[in-house]
C-alpha cells in the first residue's frame, strides 16, 4: 500500500502564520505537524508516501528531504497550479496506482489525529469488497455541526439530506481515507473538488467511524488549542 499527504492548501485561515510557513510544517507540540503523519503513516507499514505541494512549496521537501529518517520514501509532486484535493490525486496518481488496484492511504496535511491507522487499514472492508474508497468519519466538531455525511445501515455514506429523512447520524470527513487508483484514472486533469466525487459515488463508498482523538487544524485558535494539550 502508498500513501499521499495533501499539502498544497494556502492555508488562508491560517495567516498570518501561512505568510511565511506552509500550513503541514507549523509546530504542534515541537514538531512540524506533517511530521505526525509521516509517523503514523510509517507506523502502518506503509513505506511510499507521495506530498503535493504548492504554497512555499520549497520549503517542504527542505525540512522532510527524502524520508529516510523515518524509513519511508518519500516524493514529491508539485503543482503550479493549486489542483485542489482530487485534482492533487489525479496529478499524483503515477505514484499511487497498482497493478491489482490496490486502495491507497490519503491524510489531509492540516489535521492532528491520534489513532491506530494499522489496525482500521486491515479491518476494512474495502479490500473484501468492490467499493471504490472506506473514508473515515468522526462526530461532528463546533465548526461544522450539520457533518458532511450521514451512514447506512450497511455502512455506505449518503447525503446529509437522506441521512436526515431516514433518521440516520451525520458525521464529519476527517480528512483521511482509503481510495482505489480506479475513482480517480478517468476523470480530467485540472482544479478539482473531492467532496462532489464522494457524493457523487456515495453508494460505493465506506464510512468509518473514528473512535481516536481528531481536530482539523484549520485556524491560529485550533493551533493555539492543540499546543495547550498536554502529551503530544
């Protein structure tokens, strides 16, 4: 299994901090918080990871260089152009695909999560099955309260407005699932979204429910917070 690391954002709701430094390289307890996800990535056995790059873009594979001290490879695919998240994929995907289609692992670049990542790759059923992704969901945080997705009965995410009608529990995208190669090989190159993707192939697409510690790092307050916590 590979793995990418999305981290071209401008990380606008980050400034002024983002000024000079990209969003995944600003300090979580002392360490860079891509450096997190390297590690957590690396802790799974994945040892091919991929990073987008874009916004002070030099400054990333300065500070990581080739990922030999965390016994991973690392590689770089730089956008001129910010691709946004599935455009960032699709330009990515020489690095991603494999010959049986193997799922690959993608973590948002500015989210701080603590959970096993090991243990829900191998009880997914995405490689049991012939969906196409197993995102991970978690409750529903301050900023976004209405979720992004609600979950079936049989474990397949749906619209928010379907999960409303059918009594089901909406949860927020974490930023970290597992895709196959296959979503992504025909559609065009170019600035594309991932969530109208997701919602657009819902009925074969898995939910997961995290049951670790999340925070999308989004703004200085949420950076300010997760520094204030003891144990990182």
């Amino acid at each position: 299994m590979k793995a990418m690391i999305l981290a071209a954002g401008l990380g606008k709701r980050m400034r002024p901090l983002t000024d000079t430094c990209p969003k995944p390289l600003l300090k979580v307890g002392g360490k860079a918080l891509i450096e997190y996800h390297i590690e957590a990535i690396s802790a799974a056995g994945i040892k091919e990871i991929v990073i987008n790059t874009h916004w002070l873009s030099e400054q990333i594979p300065k500070r990581l260089g080739d990922g030999s001290r965390w016994g991973v490879q690392l590689r770089y695919s730089h956008e001129d152009t910010l691709l946004e998240t599935a455009g960032g994929i699709i330009k990515a995907l020489p690095y991603l695909r494999s010959s049986d289609d193997e799922p690959f692992l993608l973590i948002n670049g500015d989210i701080f999560l603590r959970y096993d990542l090991s243990k829900w790759i191998k009880r997914s059923q995405i490689v049991k099955s012939d969906c196409l992704a197993d995102i991970l969901l978690v409750e529903n945080p301050p900023h976004n309260l209405e979720g992004d997705f609600g979950l079936s009965n049989q474990g397949l995410i749906c619209e928010k407005q379907y999960a409303s009608d059918n009594y089901l529990k909406t949860y927020t995208y974490s930023g970290v699932g597992l895709y196959r190669p296959s979503m992504f090989e025909t559609l065009p190159s170019g600035p594309r979204a991932l969530g109208p993707i997701l919602r657009d192939q819902a009925h074969q697409i898995l939910g997961s429910v995290c049951s670790g510690f999340w925070l999308d790092v989004g703004t200085p307050e949420r950076l300010a917070e997760l520094n204030a916590l003891q144990g990182l």
